[in-house]
C-alpha cells in the first residue's frame, strides 16, 4: 500500500478538485440558468486534471524514484491513478448530483428537449445518474491512461552521465 501512496493521494486530489469545480459551475450558473453554456465551459476542467497529473507524476519522480523516472514507471504511476478516479467516480457523481447539483439533470433533459437537440426519451437516457457514473468512469479511466502516457514522456528523467 505504502507504494501506491502517491498515486492514492493524487486520485484523492483529483476528485476534491472535481467536486469543487462542480460546485464552480453550480455557482456560475452554468447548470441552471446558463445551461446552454455548460457543455463548452465544462471543458476548461481538462486544464486542471492535466495540471494534476503533471504535478503527481513530478511528485512520483521525485518523491519515489529519487529524481529519476522512466516513461514506463510514470506511465504506471498515472495508470494507476487513473484506475482509483475511475473507482471513486460514483461516489462523486453521487455527490455532484444529490448534493452540489441536485437539479442539474431535470435542468438539462429540460434544455436538450427545448433546444430540440433531444426527444424526452434520449434526453432522460442521457442525463441520469447511472449514465454518468458509467460515463465518469469509463471517460476517467480512458482519458487519464492517455493523459498518462503524454505527461510522463515530458516528466521522465533519466540518469546523467558521468563520462
């Protein structure tokens, strides 16, 4: 366990960072009276998980492999990482929903159907709770193992030489 630690603590930040860019959007609006914007605005979150993947890939270089990190052990690192998001995206789509935003998914089928993007029935099998836990999970694993393998190519550090 005391070899994961890293990872732990980053997955762990990455989901409290995900939570309070929730209640970010909630608090501008963009899930209720601005819900046309969300799908746009809510990509800017892409700046903060990289950042958090940067920053627990230096922190692994670092902290672990004393300053000396090769693509494959970052990648793993990251890898890892991205299983425990995906592990606990339940529990904060759970919270996202029940708590921060409990009427973003009636806001949004309520957009998707009024915009004519969406009949009622596509709308409400998109926006619910198991869709995005499935979604959250799936994109979470997907999209960090890819993060991953870029950002360890850019932390990895090899030995210097001595000759």
């Amino acid at each position: 366990m005391k070899k994961y630690r890293i990872e732990l603590k980053w997955a762990f930040i990455f989901t409290v960072l995900a939570l309070l860019w929730m209640v970010f959007e909630k608090a501008m609006g963009w899930h209720d009276e601005l819900i046309a914007q969300h799908a746009t605005y809510t990509n800017f979150f892409s700046i903060v998980a990289i950042l958090v993947y940067v920053f627990a890939l230096i922190d692994k270089r670092n902290n672990y492999y004393n300053g000396i990190m090769t693509w494959k052990q970052g990648f793993v690192s990251g890898v890892i990482i991205s299983i425990i998001i995906a592990v606990l995206a339940p529990l904060s789509q759970w919270i996202t929903h029940a708590v921060i935003t409990p009427d973003y998914f009636t806001n949004a089928i309520n957009y998707a159907v009024e915009s004519g993007n969406a009949t009622q029935e596509e709308a409400e099998s998109y926006f619910n709770l198991t869709a995005y836990i499935i979604q959250s999970s799936v994109f979470g694993l997907v999209v960090g193992v890819f993060t991953a393998a870029i950002v360890a190519a850019f932390v990895r550090r090899k030995e210097k030489s001595t000759v």
